[in-house]
C-alpha cells in the first residue's frame, strides 16, 4: 500500500446493489477510518416499486429517479460512506468529456433464458453504451480515488441482469487499462462479489424457517463453488447498520426483523458474512490476512529486474498463475473425463436381456444404461460447472473416443461392426445427444428482480 489508510472503491450499477451485494464490507471499511468510495452507474429508473402507496413513481421517471437518489443517499449514509458518485457525473468522467448519466436498461428474460435489456429501455440505456465509454468513466475514478481494491460483480452479474454484466466488463477492462499505463495508479486487486453454495443453501434454509419469504434463486446458475472463495469478510458486528440500510430503500426492500424480500417475495436473512474471488490476477494471497481482507495480505506480482518479486509462501500459488493453470489443466481433465466415460460405456452399451430366453425379443439395456450415463455426467458437468464450455469440452473427448472406435478395424470395432441398429444409434445419436447437451442454454430459474 502507498500508505497506511486503506483505498476500498466499489462499483454497482444501481441504488440497492450497494447494500445488498457489499453493504456489510463497506461498513466494514467506513468504520476502520479507510477511504471508501460507492460509485453507482444509473438510478434505477426501471426497478419495480412495492409499496402500493408509492406505485404512482413507475409512471414518472424523474420523480423515481429523484426518490431512488434520495432512498441511496440515505443508505449509504447508514454504512458510514462520505464519498458517492454517480457514473458519467461529477468526479466520475474523463475530465475532458462533459457530464453525462446513464438509465437503468431494465431487464426481461430472452431466448434461453438469458437476461436482455428491457423492451422499454431508453437511449441512453447503461447496457447499450459503448463499453469503452463506461470503462473511460470507471478509469477517471480509479486515477482520482487511487484505490487498493476495486469491488464489483461476477461475470454474470450476480444473476444475469444486464447492467451488472455491462458493469464487471467496464470494472474489468478499466482495471486492466490501468495496469497497461505506466504512469496511472496501478490497483493492487479487483474483486468479484461471490455467492458461496454451502452458505447460499443455509441462507436459504433459514428463511424458510424464520420468514415468510421464498429463499433468493440458489441454483447452481448463480452460485459458486465454496473453492471459488478467496475472501470472506464478517459482518456481524454490522448487522444493524446492513439492516438501516436496507430500510432506507423503501420503494424496493421489504424488512422484516432480520430478513428482507426484493419486489419478487424472494429474500434472505442479513448477511453475516460476503464472500469475494479475486479476479484482476495482478496480486496473490500472500498471507492468511487475504482470507479475511481484500487490502491486507495481498501483494503484486511484479516483473523486471529492478523490481523486487514476492514469493507466494510454500505451496501457495497466485491468483493470476492459478487462473492459467485452471484454464490450461481443466479442458484437458474434461477431455480425458469424456475419453473415459465413453471407453467404459462403449463397451456396455451392447449388452442385451433376452427375457424368453431365445434369440428374440431382446431388451437392448445396455444401450439404455450407457446413454444415460454418457448424458448424465455431461449435465452434472453443465449444473456444476455452471458453463456450457464445462460439458463441451467433455463433448470433445467423447466425439473423438467414438470416431476411433468407428474407425478400427472390422475385427477390433466395438461400435458398428455387427452390432446393427444398437451401434448406429450409440454412435449418432450418442455424438448428437452429448453435443446438444454440451450447448443448449438450461432453464434460468433466478428472481425477476430489475435491479
């Protein structure tokens, strides 16, 4: 760190996002006397008002505009923060553009399941811009604010909506500008605000037991692996100041006790903890103090001679050699997954059941059997992976396994040679089946929830 006073800038795309997604980290900061910066991309014009009292705003823009601006400024006064900006206004854009704002896009659900800006949306749409424009807004933050560690969302977004996505690609390509330009301030880490499975299903064990709310969605679409995890902070001793905050945003929270609901009756309990994964891969965990920091514990990965570089501790790998690793190590493991599966049924998928004993009928199990089991692990790839390319990969093993086996000689094939309509349909409609599989978008079962 240039000095002792941690720098913590966390970009969000609309008022709420704040709170929900990293309400208790920012508490956390505000009070340890660091510099922290909230730095909000659009009104969220858009968003689905609850209260049939105040259902009059979906239907005046800039009275809504002007509540939602209210209801932030209130919320983020509760987490103890001094510093808001509004994206494309003052102190949030290249100092030679003039000021600008950007709209909530909206969101509907697409073909596939995949979240799109609204029909509606207006023409100066946050989703719609040019990505370079916003990434050049987020960057003048960055140069002005010189933080440590930059906080957004996943590559998802969280759950699909359009405007988080557009705000971790802008998040990310201004971190990654940052880095390309000797003199600018270099960010040591950019964290992606995480949804851990085990905690996600205890959550949401808890209000069904405790609250008259359906759990937020906790598929595994939109939830990460525990492993995924590098960082967890505890929010407990906040739990209050998350609970004043989320109140603050009475068009758009419902708060009861300890739990609160989106416009869609789902919700949680207030978080306890907010989990993190480091995704700039310019600085490593040097020491435990990275599990429960996103500043302390962390140092760069430096390069040139004069430059000193720290070693990770024994056995410890970097964020960004890690991702190399796993991007290199884990399409090969799935091919080999799909080699295996494929060797292993090729040869049960011809076994028979001859139920009167002669040679007809026959109940062709083995084919019946070893197609489930090839499908089979390709979805559980797709459902755990959460990733189309997870399963395409293994697609990859399979497709090459078959035509081998297809292509040996009469006396050693296994897949068509004397086997007739079994082979064939092992064969094509196996290769179909798992490529299909592989590609094809799964239902999307998260909230409605705009924004």
């Amino acid at each position: 760190m240039e000095n002792s006073a941690k720098r913590v800038l966390f970009v969000h795309a609309h008022p709420d996002d704040e709170t929900l997604w990293s309400g208790g980290t920012i508490a956390t900061y505000a009070a340890q006397g660091a510099q922290v910066t909230v730095l909000t991309a659009t009104r969220g014009e858009l968003g689905e008002v609850i209260p049939e009292s105040l259902k009059y705003l979906e239907h005046d823009q800039p009275e809504f505009s002007a509540a939602r601006e209210a209801e932030l400024s209130q919320a983020v006064r509760q987490l103890g923060v001094t510093d808001h900006r509004w994206l494309g206004g003052l102190h949030a854009k290249p100092a030679d553009v003039s000021l600008h704002r950007y709209s909530d896009s909206g969101m509907q659900w697409g073909p596939g399941g995949v979240a799109e800006p609204a029909d509606d949306s207006p023409e100066n749409a946050l989703a719609n811009a040019p990505l370079d424009q916003v990434a050049e807004d987020i960057q003048a933050v960055i140069q002005q604010v010189r933080p440590h560690a930059i906080v957004t969302y996943n590559a998802i977004g969280g759950y699909g909506h359009p405007d988080h996505v557009m705000v971790h690609r802008a998040t990310q390509r201004a971190f990654d500008a940052a880095h390309l330009d000797d003199e600018a301030w270099h960010p040591s880490t950019l964290f992606a605000v995480q949804r851990p499975r085990s905690a996600v299903r205890r959550d949401a064990a808890r209000t069904r037991a405790n609250s008259r709310f359906e759990p937020l969605p906790h598929s595994r679409q939109v939830t990460v692996p525990d492993r995924q995890i590098d960082t967890s902070v505890d929010v407990r001793p906040f739990h209050d100041q998350i609970r004043r905050a989320m109140q603050c945003y009475r068009t758009q929270l419902i708060v009861e006790g300890d739990y609160y609901a989106l416009s869609n009756g789902t919700g949680g309990p207030v978080p306890g903890f907010e989990y993190f994964t480091e995704i700039g891969g310019r600085a490593y965990a040097a020491s435990p103090d990275a599990q429960r920091d996103l500043v302390n514990g962390w140092e760069p990965i430096r390069s040139g001679r004069s430059e000193v570089y720290y070693s990770p501790p024994t056995g410890a790998v970097t964020t960004g050699r890690r991702r190399i690793v796993h991007s290199v190590l884990t399409p090969i493991l799935l091919i080999l997954l799909g080699v295996l599966v494929t060797f292993i049924t090729t040869f049960s998928h011809n076994a028979v059941w001859r139920p009167t004993g002669s040679a007809s009928p026959t109940i062709p199990y083995g084919l019946v059997f070893s197609l489930v089991a090839l499908l089979g692990v390709a979805l559980a790839l797709r459902l755990e992976l959460a990733g189309r390319w997870s399963a395409a990969w293994y697609a990859v093993g399979v497709w090459v396994t078959m035509f081998v086996f297809a292509a040996s000689p009469p006396t050693q094939g296994v897949i068509i040679s004397g086997l007739g309509v079994n082979g064939y349909i092992w064969l094509y409609g196996g290769m179909l089946a798992v490529a299909v599989l592989a590609v094809a978008p799964l239902p999307h079962r998260s909230g409605s929830h705009s924004s």
